[in-house]
C-alpha cells in the first residue's frame, strides 16, 4: 500500500480507532437468476453468490498490507442469461467500484462497466479455484469464470493505486494482461481477443493501459482523483482545475486515438459527479469543462448541457 494512500485514509479515518489488518477488496456480490428457465437448480444462484463473494474477499490480490479502512468497496452483479448446457452459463456481468474522497463521506466511482461476454461452468458446491500461472486451468469455461472475476479484482486494485499515486496500478494492469494473453480458450468463450464484442472488451482495456501510445491515461486517472477530487474539500477551484488538466490529457490521447476503449470505460459513471463539480464552477471553467465533455463523453452531451448551462 502506498505511503500516500495510508497517509490520507488513516487520516480521513482516525477517529474509527487503529483497524484490523484485512484484504484488499470489500466486494459485494449478487447472481441473479431471473431471467433463467426453471429447470435450473435454484440452489445454483446461492452457491455461486457465495462462492464468488469468498473468491473475491478472501484472496490476497497483491503483495501489499491493507487494513480495513483501505479495502476497496465494489460490487458485482452476475446476471444470468442463459443456460446452454448442464452446467453451463452465459451471462452479464456489472462491476463497479469507488474511492472515498479525501475528507469527506463522498464516495467517487472508479469503475461502472457492464460486460456482456460471459461464459462459464459452475458445478454446485463445488470450489472457485485461480492460477495466474496457470490461467487456463483444465477445463476452459470452468476456468473461463474464474480468470473473469481475477481480471477484474486486478483492475479494481490497479485503479485504485492509480488514483493515489502516479502510475501505482501497473503491477495490476500487467497482471490483468497476462490473464488475457493466457485466457482459455474455447467455443462460446469470448470478450478475450481484440475484435469480440463491441467497443470495450477486456483485451481491449488491457491492452491499452499496456499500450505507450496511451501511457497519459495514468496521467488522467492521477490527476483526476488526487489532484482534483481530493482537493475538493480544502480548495474547490484547485480540485477543479485538477480535473480540467485530466480532462485535457484524455482529450489529447483521444485526438491522436479517437474511439479508444479506456476513455469510454473511464467516463462510464461519472456524468453526474462531473456535472455537480463544474455547476458551481467559474464561468470560465464551466466553459472550458463543456467544451472538452461534449467531445470527450457524446452520449451524455445534453446532461452535461442542462448541467453547466
């Protein structure tokens, strides 16, 4: 764990009294079944909520000590989709995480993705279990559930540590990468290579956090939480421009590489926050906030208009 992100949180929590030591996510989990047919063994959702929620919750993701005030709060919901053999799932998945923002209870979102390319096989009862040396596993869809849920604990922790110190995520980004360039591999199995999917898959996002032709999205991810966000409280037009200087780093890399997956993923979830924090704002910022929104986050241009107006 960073000095910097201890220094901050055991500050903004000093009165809870000294923590326990604990692990690094505070993950909620939820699978949902609703959409599935009845011949499918109800039992399935309870056991795969649990067995996820212990996978995610109880694994050491990195080397570090968290304590309790430092585990990440996020959440994942695993929504059923289909069920196109024994034991076999496709499905959706919803992750979200945030950070608590220095001096406040306000939490800012770090992640809000939903992907849509998931397939696995999940025996009731049975144990979750994870390699990352061994990626693949045994069987391609039973470890294909597993590599998924890693993948995205490794993002959560890299932005995380991103948005604390510069660069801090790429031990978690480079561990994410190698979950993609050692997927399984098999039919049905998708969102691992380049072109599955739509616009954002997980090859996708991994590569570009890998990608030097990008490397000023750790620039953006620094900026914007703690240069901007954190600022909020002692020094609201300092916090302000923090976040202009990201939104200007994000707006050069999308004019050298429009359409790229990391600048849509990192806007996923956070109109509302940008929003409120430039309606209050100078009308020079305000301004200049819009101006770089309706290029850099198109589908929320008339929020961002009723918003700053």
């Amino acid at each position: 764990m960073s000095a910097i992100k201890t220094g901050l949180l055991l500050a903004a929590f000093a009165l809870l009294g000294r923590p326990a030591l604990g692990q690094e996510l505070q993950a909620r989990v939820s699978v949902s079944g609703a959409r599935m047919p009845t011949t499918v063994d109800r039992r399935v959702y309870q056991a795969l909520q649990t067995a996820l929620s212990d996978f995610l919750n109880n694994r050491k993701w990195t080397g570090e000590t968290y304590q309790t005030n430092e585990r990440i709060e996020c959440s994942f919901l695993l929504n059923l989709t289909g069920s196109p053999d024994v034991d076999t799932y496709s499905a959706n998945l919803v992750v979200q995480a945030a950070r608590p923002v220095y001096g406040s209870s306000y939490n800012s979102p770090l992640i809000n993705f939903q992907d849509n390319d998931v397939q696995f096989k999940y025996v009731l009862f049975t144990s979750l279990l994870f390699d990352d040396n061994r990626v693949q596993g045994s069987d391609p869809l039973v470890a294909n559930l597993t590599a998924i849920f890693a993948y995205y604990a490794y993002l959560i922790v890299g932005f995380d540590d991103e948005s604390f110190s510069l660069k801090g995520g790429d031990p978690y980004f480079q561990k994410a990468w190698n979950i993609v360039n050692n997927a399984p591999d098999g039919s049905g199995i998708k969102g691992w290579n380049a072109f599955d999917g739509g616009s954002v898959n997980r090859y996708q996002l991994a590569e570009n956090l890998q990608n030097s032709r990008y490397s000023l999205i750790h620039d953006v991810y620094y900026q914007y939480y703690r240069q901007g966000m954190d600022q909020m409280t002692t020094d609201d037009q300092k916090a302000r421009s923090g976040v202009l200087t990201a939104l200007t780093d994000m707006d050069n890399i999308n004019q050298e590489s429009p359409g790229t997956a990391i600048r849509q993923f990192f806007f996923q979830g956070k109109s509302t926050e940008l929003g409120n924090l430039f309606a209050k704002a100078n009308m020079s910022d305000k301004a200049r906030a819009l101006d770089l929104l309706q290029r850099l986050d198109v589908s929320n241009i008339n929020k961002y208009k009723q918003l700053l107006k």
